[in-house]
C-alpha cells in the first residue's frame, strides 16, 4: 500500500528492505493506498498481481465494499420459528433458537466492527451484543439505533463504548458509522430495525436463522414493506444453507436489479 497510517508505506519499506520480488492477490480498493505495485515495478520488483483473487476477494468482501461504496458492508441476522415469529404471544423469545446457533452469532459479532439494535430491542432484552465465547479476545462497538431515551441501568446504556445513532434514517446512520471507522456492521435488531434496513435496500447479506418451532401468534420478523404482490417481493439468492443443530440457517444476498 501507499497508505501513511500508524505506520509507513509498505511500499517503501519493501524498497528499503531489498525485497526483489512481491506476488498479490488484490489491488487495494481505497485509492489513497492504492498503486503501490507500479510504484514497486519502477524500481525494479517483479510484481505479480491477481494471484488467487476470487478467495482474496471473498475473504476481504466486507472491507473492499464499505471502501467502494463509502458505507459499511450490513449484515442483518433474524432468527425466527418456522412461521416466521421472533417472539411469543407474550412477547418472550429466549430462547427461539438454540445454542449452537447462538454461539454461530458470537463468532459473527466477533467478525464484525460493530453490532447494531433499535431502542425497542435493549428496553425488551437489556442485551449486551458482546461475543461471550471463551476464547473471545474482541469485541465488537455496541451501537443504538433510535430516538427513544434508555434508562440508566440497561447494559448498553453503562457501557462507556456504546454508540448512540438519534436518527430513524438508515442512510445516516450508515454515513455516521462508516464516519467512525466502521466498516462492517452486524444488525441484529427487531422487527423495526430489521424492516427498516430491508426497506431501504442497504442490506448486503442476510443471515436467516429458522428453528423448528411453532407459535402461531406472535412478533413477526419483518414488518411491512409495502408490497402488494407476488411479482412486487423482494428476492435473494441463496448461497449457503447450514444446519446448527435443529435450527437452519440461510445465508442470502440481494438480487438487486441493474
């Protein structure tokens, strides 16, 4: 790269270090740390680029798209019983899935920049949004989505790093975000966060988690997106399908249209 940060240019210490040949996978996407290999060619490296592109691609998926688009990569995790509830008739939801589910999500909180939830959510479930595996070394920054006030006593509420966005537009919540460094962020909201994000058209991966339980009345997943028919939904593609336990999970990305 050609980016000054907390540290130099690895370009110049490359050159300084008498390296003579470099291979890559990717371009770097931000251009103010790109065009490091012309400059390592001038001077005589061999560079060779595109060396296992597609898997440097999938792994760095998340990054390279905030830095294009100028807002972090959203993931939005539901989980939901087989009729598509998040909650009972009495409003409890511990636990819809079960815990090997569960422990899948405190990997993805750990892969993430930031986790994200409405007021609605920390005033129902004082969560605490943090990756509680044993072997955790990271946490994510918890962020709150909403107008609404949270009392003093809820957990996010006391934690020193906890990120409130007062705002119900997505669009600006995604801009203040990706303004604090965020560049991936995990949405585990409720219903009204979940359909906001839906609704706007930000989501870039939607991970469905399905237990195989009934309920028949109460909370639904997502809430209404204003269509009227078949022809109007909103459709994904598939590209993975993973058991946790009895509990599915899909994982989807948008068909956007061109």
């Amino acid at each position: 790269c050609r980016h000054i940060g907390r540290t130099g240019p690895c370009v110049d210490a490359l050159i300084e270090a008498g390296i003579r040949r470099v291979i890559f996978a990717q371009t770097d996407p931000n251009p103010e740390a790109a065009h490091g290999a012309a400059e390592l060619a001038e001077t005589g490296v061999d560079v060779e680029g595109g060396v296992l592109a597609d898997q440097a691609a999938a792994i760095n998926v998340e990054w390279a798209q905030a830095v294009t688009q100028q807002r972090p990569f959203v993931t939005l995790k539901i989980a939901a019983t087989l009729d598509g509830r998040i909650a009972a008739a009495d409003g409890s939801s511990r636990w819809i899935t079960g815990p090997k589910s569960r422990n899948f999500v405190h990997q993805l909180r750990a892969e993430a920049d930031a986790v994200l939830v409405g007021t609605g959510t920390v005033l129902a479930d004082d969560p605490e949004l943090t990756d509680r595996r044993p072997q955790a070394n990271y946490q994510p920054r918890p962020v709150v989505l909403g107008r609404r006030e949270i009392p003093s006593d809820r957990r996010l509420a006391q934690n020193p790093q906890t990120l409130r966005l007062r705002t119900r537009s997505v669009a600006d919540a995604l801009s203040e975000l990706f303004d604090e460094g965020i560049r991936h962020v995990l949405v585990e909201g409720g219903p009204t966060v979940a359909t906001a994000f839906i609704a706007s058209g930000y989501v870039d991966r939607l991970l469905w988690f399905t237990a195989p339980k009934l309920l028949g009345r109460g909370q639904v997943a997502v809430g209404d997106l204003g269509i009227e028919t078949i022809d109007a939904a909103l459709a994904w593609k598939t590209v993975d399908i993973t058991q946790f336990g009895g509990d599915v999970c899909f994982t989807l990305t948008p068909q956007r249209s061109e």
